[in-house]
C-alpha cells in the first residue's frame, strides 16, 4: 500500500487519484510512515502490559484488514465521483457544488479513518511479533538469531510480491483493485494467524512479561548501559532509514517522471522498483548469513557496529547512483533505468547487513519486563522517525534539484558510515565493562 500512497495522492482527478501537490502528498507520507514506525512502542507497551502478545496480534491485524477493506471503498467512490477539485483534504474545496459536498466529505473521512486505523493496527502488530518469534525460543536458544533471518526474508517476500502485485494492477486496472490487493493479502494473513498462531507461536518456557524466565536475572544488569547501546545503533541506522524511506516518496516520483522505464514496448511499472529492493533483501540475506557464519566459525566475525558501517556505505553507494541518474535530467532528458534499478539493489543489501542482527540484539539487550516497548521504541527511533525525516527532507528535493539531492544524502549517510567505524572502541569497551555481547554469533 505503502508503494501505491505517493503516486495515488499526486495522481490527477482524470486518472483517478487525488490530485495532490507533491509537497502535501510527500509530507503526508513521511507523518504516515513515520507513525507507522514511532507508535508500536505504544503499541508494544499495551500488548506487554495489557492485552498479551496473541490478543494484540489478532485485534492489530483485524484493524488493519477493516482498514484496507475501507480505503479500496473509498477509492473506488474517488474514481467515480464527479468532484474535479484535490479530494481528501480536510476543508472543503472553495466553489464545490453542494450536490457533490457529501461525497467530498464522506471521501475525505472514510480517507482518514483508514490511514488512523492503518496506524493503529500496525502498532499493535509491529514490535509485538518480532517478540512473539523470538519467544518461541527459550532462554539463550542460538537459534533465535538465525530465525529472525527467516522472519526477515518473510517480510521482504511480501514486499516483492506486493510491488508486482500492486503495480501490475494499477496499471491494468487502477487504483481501488490496487488497493484491494493490501485488503485480501491483509486477509489471508489474519486467516493463517488465527489457524496457525496458536500452534507454531507458542512459547518454550514460562516467560516474563513475554520474555523466557531463563534470561531473567539479567533484566536489571547494566540496564542503562543496554539502552544506551541501543540507542547509539538506532541513531546509526535512522540516518541509513532517511536514504532508504526515498524510495517510498523522492525516487518514485523520480522513477515515474523523469526515469525512461521502457525496456523495448513494455514500459516498467514504477511500483515495480520497490519490487528490486525486496528480491535483493530476500537474495542478499542468506547470502549475509552464510558470510557471518563462515567468519564466526573462524572467530572472525565482525561486530554489529561494523555490520551497521557497511550497511551505510551502502546505502550511501545506491543514494550516489540515484545521483548519477539524475544528472542527465537536467538537461531535459530522462535517464535511463538501470541506474536507478541498480541502486535500489545496492542500497536494499545495506539493509540486510543492519536489520538481520538488528532484532536479535535488540531482544537480547532489552529489558525483559519491557521487551515489545523497547522493540517498539527502536522502531520509533529508525524507521519512525526516519520515514518522517524522510518525508520532510524530500521537499527540498525540488529546490536543490533531484542530481544534487540524492548527493547530498549519499554523503551524510556515507557519513554516518565512518561515525559507526570511529565510535566502535569506545563502545566496544563500554559494553566489555557490562559484559555486553555486540556480536550476533550466527554460527
């Protein structure tokens, strides 16, 4: 849906979308992904204290598919409603005939309430089940690590087919099957969890605030030092989450404009690229996995502080490509595809080297009594804010020009990749002090 959100808002009246500016449509993108990100510590918090890990998941993704089911409506309704003006803002258009009034306003909240609803599920699903998979393995279980691989290369299945699905579609169909597609995908998944959750997600051992009793005295051991850790690699990987976030908003509205997609007759859907970034997240991480566990098995496998500096070296190679790519539009031409295809693949494996280690050590440094908050809180720190960021960054896209934008985010992120290389003694002897493991012993 995610991949759909830009290009539908920004999209003219005749074609069906919402006919947005890019500034509003690229700002309501970053607070959406971003809230998609900072609320699952609320979220995370309510399922730990509250409502348990297994009610939280069923109500989160039952708001979620009612969410999807609503926004297709609605959709749909914005297709076939005579209203020429922008639609789903929040005051109504100067001039609009009375007779078109209700439609604007029930378009508009319908809108709204999918996007809150949207929200609201997602945060109670988000931290909730990296906690709920890592509970299935009781107390220091090194299976668990390698597991979130698996979780990981799950996910990013689900990205590839949903850039393909949802692309493929718009372009033969438009907008509201488009987003039909989240609404049965969102279905299918609540169905499975509800017949198989019980069964394949169910703790190993008595837990503690759904953390295994076995990792229990460890809870309050250098606590503040593990939660300052963490937020050292979360501000690490918030500055990856700001060059990656570009392809949600930025690159694709680059791709769809001002990128020649045509590979001979056909022309690439531009929902496709984020399609590249999952494939090379789902071939990138066995490959990640095999790589770290060849060197542990030598005892020489990095730590996650350099894991995180060559995820920003390569988020900052796919920015610079992106760059590249963007030169020849200054000189009215457009660029050709590859370019950007190729950077989206190079960026994509930065992310693989930081998220696969990135929920094992987060489980495993956090609080137990806490653990979904904590979790939640990452995501708040990286991808939350970073998709906010992210938003808020790309308005400025316009004004530096798109060659000079994705340079100067290449930069800062290559940036951030030395940070991580130079602040690696300290924290290395820090986390020794509390006997704290920034390994992720994948072997």
């Amino acid at each position: 849906m995610v991949s759909l959100l830009a290009l539908f808002l920004s999209a003219s009246r005749a074609a069906g979308g919402f006919a947005w500016e890019d500034k509003p449509a690229l700002t309501l993108l970053g607070i959406f992904s971003g809230l998609m990100y900072a609320l699952p510590v609320a979220g995370g918090w309510i399922a730990d204290r509250f409502l348990g890990h297994r009610r939280a998941l069923t109500i989160g993704a039952t708001l979620m598919f009612s969410a999807y089911l609503l926004l297709t409506a609605i959709v749909f309704m914005t297709h076939v409603s005579a209203v020429q003006a922008p639609m789903g803002q929040w005051s109504i258009p100067d001039g609009l005939p009375a007779a078109l009034r209700s439609t604007y306003v029930s378009v508009s909240a319908g809108f709204w309430i999918s996007i809150i609803a949207l929200i609201a599920g997602n945060s109670l699903i988000k931290s909730t089940l990296v906690v709920a998979l890592g509970d299935t393995f009781s107390g220091q279980d090194s299976r668990r690590e390698p597991a979130y691989a698996y979780y990981y290369a799950g996910i990013n299945l689900g990205g590839l087919v949903a850039g393909v699905a949802a692309g493929s579609v718009a372009a033969a169909h438009g907008w509201a099957p488009a987003f039909g597609v989240s609404a049965i995908a969102m279905g299918i998944a609540l169905a499975a969890y509800l017949t198989f959750g019980h069964r394949y997600l169910k703790p190993r051992a008595a837990s503690v605030s759904g953390k295994s009793a076995a990792a229990a005295p460890a809870d309050t051991a250098g606590s503040a030092v593990r939660l300052f850790i963490l937020a050292v690699f979360a501000l690490l990987l918030l500055v990856y989450s700001i060059g990656s976030f570009q392809l949600w908003g930025t690159m694709s509205l680059f791709l769809e404009r001002s990128v020649d997609r045509h590979v001979n007759a056909f022309e690439i859907p531009t929902q496709w690229f984020t399609s590249i970034e999952a494939a090379a997240l789902i071939l990138a991480a066995p490959l990640f996995a095999a790589l770290w566990g060849a060197l542990a098995r030598r005892k020489r496998e990095p730590d996650n502080l350099v894991k995180y500096a060559l995820a920003l070296f390569l988020g900052a190679a796919g920015l610079l490509l992106f760059a590249i790519a963007a030169a020849p539009h200054a000189a009215a031409t457009k660029a050709g595809w590859f370019l950007p295809a190729l950077g989206i693949w190079i960026q994509a494996t930065g992310e693989v080297a930081a998220w696969t280690v990135t929920y094992g050590l987060v489980y495993r440094l956090a609080p137990q009594r806490i653990v979904s908050a904590v979790m939640g809180a990452f995501y708040a720190m990286t991808l939350g804010l970073g998709g906010y960021l992210a938003g808020q960054v790309g308005t400025f896209a316009e004004h530096l020009g798109q060659g000079r934008y994705f340079l100067v985010l290449g930069v800062a992120t290559a940036a951030a990749g030395l940070v991580a290389l130079l602040i690696r003694p300290g924290l290395r002897a820090l986390a020794a002090r509390k006997s704290i493991d920034l390994y992720s012993r994948t072997a």
